[in-house]
C-alpha cells in the first residue's frame, strides 16, 4: 500500500499568516491526490483535487501543488475559520491511503 | 442536494457481527463509486472500502479484509458495511462518502457517521 506521511502534525499561526503543510507519498501517485478539511465534530470536507484543483465554493485562498511524490497545500491568508485539522489522500490506486492529519492552532 | 445519512452503529461484544447502511439522495445513486471511511476516537481517517459504480468491483484496507464486505442497492439508493469478527480496534465513526466518479477518485460528499462500539 501507498503511505502518506503529512508534517507538521500540529501546526501553530495566527490570523492572516501564510500556512504550508507538505504530503509526501511512498512512491509516486502522479497528481492523484486530494486535500480535505476537518472541523471537530464534522465530516471531512473536500479542499483540493488531482493536486492543485479547487473545489466548487472553496475560498481561493487555499491552493495546492506538486506532483510525483511531493504535495502541498498552503493557505495564503489564514481566517478564523480555517483552524481545522487537514488530511491528505492518495487515490493512485484503488486501496485509498489518508495522512496522518495537521492540526492547524490558533498560536 | 447531496445527502448520505448512515446508520446502525452499536455497542457489540468482540467477536460479534453487524450491518451498517448508507442512504443517499440528491444525485444519481448509480453513476458514481461509494466508499466507508472510519475515524477512531481522537484519531485520524482511515480508509475502510470502495465499491464500484456497479457493485462489480470492490477493495478493502488490508487491516478489515476478510471480515468487512461493502455492498450496494443501487435500486434503493443504498450502501452497506457488513462487519464480522469485531475487534476493539473497530471502534471507530464511520462515514459513507461519494466518490466523485465511478471507479475512485476524490470523496466529495461525506456522511455525518455512525458510531461503532465494540466493547464487552
């Protein structure tokens, strides 16, 4: 199975900083993969596909990229609402692999 | 709007068996790949089972194989987990999420979960 190994595990910042959390993948997935955030108490919600791909409604501040077996996602402007735990996920192939999660803090 | 609303989630003893079941609507249940994602208490996501937009093919993690078997009514625009031999470490909420195509892709709509207890 493909791992995902996501860093940092927590992250702290303050409102308006400029976030970066890194995915990396055990072999290459191409751009085959996603970014979703979680809020406690809620369901995952999807951020970003095929990589760098925004989802329908999703603020424009969120983006992510790379390719192969290096991922990013980076919030350009952290909001009070953007404190949340983020997964990524791998879906190369059909058994999926999620990251170990970063939480996001207010600092 | 897309709705998936799960149910019967427990408390079972280990060892113990039960179904868990998934209603959608407000998309064409048919056209596209389902899949169960369960979080442990405290923890992180951890991808159970994928089902093809048909039934015809279907995957599991390696840590529920041979004791977990997703299946789907696409007549009742439903999805199913039958759990077997529960362990401890099946406790967990578990969600029903669409995937975004047929086959698998990105999860785009999540359930709210249902919540496993095995515990005697």
């Amino acid at each position: 199975d493909i791992q995902m190994t996501q860093s940092p595990s927590t992250l702290s910042a303050s409102v308006g900083d400029r976030v970066t959390i890194t995915c990396r993948a055990s072999q290459s997935i191409s751009s085959w993969l996603a970014w979703y955030q979680q809020k406690p108490g809620k369901a995952p919600k999807l951020l970003i596909y095929k990589a760098s791909s925004l989802e329908s409604g999703v603020p424009s501040r969120f983006s992510g990229s790379g390719s192969g077996t290096e991922f990013t996602l980076t919030i350009s402007s952290l909001q009070p609402d953007d404190f949340a735990t983020y997964y990524c996920q791998q879906y190369n192939s059909y058994s999926v692999t999620f990251g170990g999660g970063t939480k996001v803090e207010i600092k | 709007e897309v709705q998936l609303v799960e149910s019967g989630g427990v408390v079972v003893q280990p060892g113990g068996s039960l179904r868990l079941s998934c209603a959608a609507s407000g998309f064409t249940f048919d056209d596209y790949a389902m899949h169960w994602v369960r979080q442990a208490p405290g923890k992180g996501l951890e991808w159970v089972s994928l089902i093809s937009w048909d039934g015809g093919s279907t995957y599991y993690a390696d840590s529920v194989k041979g004791r977990f078997t997703i299946s789907r009514d696409n007549s009742k625009n439903s999805l199913y987990l039958q759990m077997n031999s529960l362990r401890a470490e099946d406790t967990a909420l578990y969600y029903c999420a669409k995937d975004s195509g047929g086959t698998v892709g990105p999860l785009d709509y999540w359930g709210q979960g249902t919540l496993v207890t095995v515990s005697s």
